[in-house]
C-alpha cells in the first residue's frame, strides 16, 4: 500500500454489504486510499455505543470496486466499534479521514444521536481524526418498494465534494465531525447550506403494543410533519427548502451557557 497518498477509512451502519457503502467507496478512491471497515451485520441506530458482547471478528473479503480488487474488512461489532478497529489496527497508519455512510435515511435534528452513522464519526473525532458522516433522504414508500435498489449516485458525489474540502482545508478548532444529509431527488446541481442542527427530534416516537405491559411491543416512529418544521434548521434545509444540509458538529457537549453564571445559580439561594 502506497502510505504517501491520503488515507480514508470507511464505514457505515447498514452494513459492509450496503449499496449506500459501495457508492461512496467508488467516490472516495479518487481522492487516496479508501479503507473498508464496516459491521458484518446492520447496525442502524446504535449511536457511539459499543456493544459489550461483540464478538470483534474481523473477516477479510475481496470486493471489485472500479474495476479493482479491493480488501474489504466486516467487523463483529457496531459502527463505532469498527472505526476503533480500523484506526488502531487495521489501517498501516492514521488515516487523514474517516467517512460514515452514505446512510439509508436522513439524519436530522437530535436524532443524531442515536444514528450510527454519526456516532462512528464522532469516534472518529474522538481518536483525533476529522469525520464525515454522510445520508440521504429516503421516503419510506421507497423502503417499502426495493430499498437495495435506491440510487446513491448524487449522495456519492457529495461525499467527494465535502470529503475533498475536509482533506484540503484547515478546519477551525472546534470543527470536529459535518453531518451532511443529501435531500431526496437531489441531483449534483442541488445547493447546499450550512446550517444548525434542529433543537427537536425529526422522527417522533410512539408504541406498538400487542395488548398487556407485559406483552411485545417496539418503539416506532412517525416523520415530523411538514407544518411543523419552522426555518433555520437542518430539517427545514432538508424538507422544505429542498438543500443539502451540511451541519458542523463538536465532540464537546458542553452546554453554551455561561458557566460562571450558572454556577451562581447554582449556589444562589433563590
């Protein structure tokens, strides 16, 4: 492995079998080295989290990419989880990037994170690497329809459009992952904008229940409606104006307010 061009992992939370995965591999490798690790097995929603009993295998395939032979790695384990794997062992050296995606699904507003796909780029950001989280909007009827036959074409080439500016560019400080989500019929000509992460969730949650407590039931969630979604936001860059939403995030949770002045209130006797 040539080790002078730019090394970029690349993972997901669908799966190392994912056509949303492949799309952006095709797109990366003309940008350097593109790395694979990816879980073995789906993995949306399970945000930074690693799973105590992942079993940690990493088993080696060869897939055709671009014509190429390319060793592929899927790892028992969850989307962060293999991004740890392929920074601290499977990657010859640190890479300058490591990409998330191209997911199945927005991620928008708080929802970030419990995705999977954020998460493992904020393990990226964690391990003092940049992260690219990337996905695109798929209304459910295509779910239902043939969800492996969704086209990723103009989500991959976003991908290599934000991958290339993060490669290229001095971010500044407090830059550490962009969660950029690509609108549903969206095209290369499509705008983008930078923009905040949305204050409330995107997908509300409610329960399906066979009958009693102690009875099945799971937790599922309907889209926020369109009348609800007020400007200034990811979501309303996605929905209503129809943008590719390109969101900076930090790694730091810490609350913006005023710390000295909380602790007074804290201490107040008010």
């Amino acid at each position: 492995m040539d080790t002078s061009v730019k090394q970029i992992l690349l993972s997901n939370d669908d799966g190392i079998d994912s056509p949303g995965l492949w799309a952006a591999a095709e797109a990366l490798s003309e940008l350097g080295y593109v790395t694979v690790a990816a879980p073995r097995d789906h993995m949306s929603a399970t945000g930074r989290g690693f799973q105590k009993n992942a079993d940690g295998m990493i088993t080696k395939k060869q897939l055709t990419v671009r014509g190429q032979e390319w060793d592929v790695y899927a790892v028992g384990g969850s989307p962060s989880q293999s991004v740890a794997h392929g920074v601290l062992e499977i990657v010859p050296q640190k890479p300058d990037l490591v990409v998330t995606g191209i997911n199945f699904g927005e991620n928008l507003g708080t929802d970030v994170t419990w995705s999977g796909t954020v998460g493992a780029a904020i393990e990226a950001a964690s391990l003092g690497i940049p992260g690219l989280a990337m996905s695109q909007q798929i209304f459910f009827d295509a779910w239902d329809r043939d969800p492996m036959s969704i086209d990723f074409t103009t989500s991959a080439y976003f991908t290599k459009f934000f991958a290339k500016l993060m490669l290229e560019k001095q971010f500044p400080e407090d830059v550490h992952v962009l969660n950029v989500v690509v609108p549903e019929n969206a095209t290369p000509e499509t705008g983008w904008k930078v923009t905040p992460l949305s204050n409330f969730r995107y997908f509300r949650p409610y329960v399906e229940r066979e009958g009693k407590l102690e009875e099945k039931g799971r937790i599922r969630s309907r889209m926020l409606e369109t009348d609800k979604i007020i400007p200034g936001n990811d979501i309303h860059t996605v929905r209503v104006e129809k943008l590719v939403s390109v969101t900076p995030l930090s790694i730091n949770l810490t609350s913006r307010t005023d710390l000295a002045d909380f602790e007074k209130l804290l201490r107040s006797d008010k």
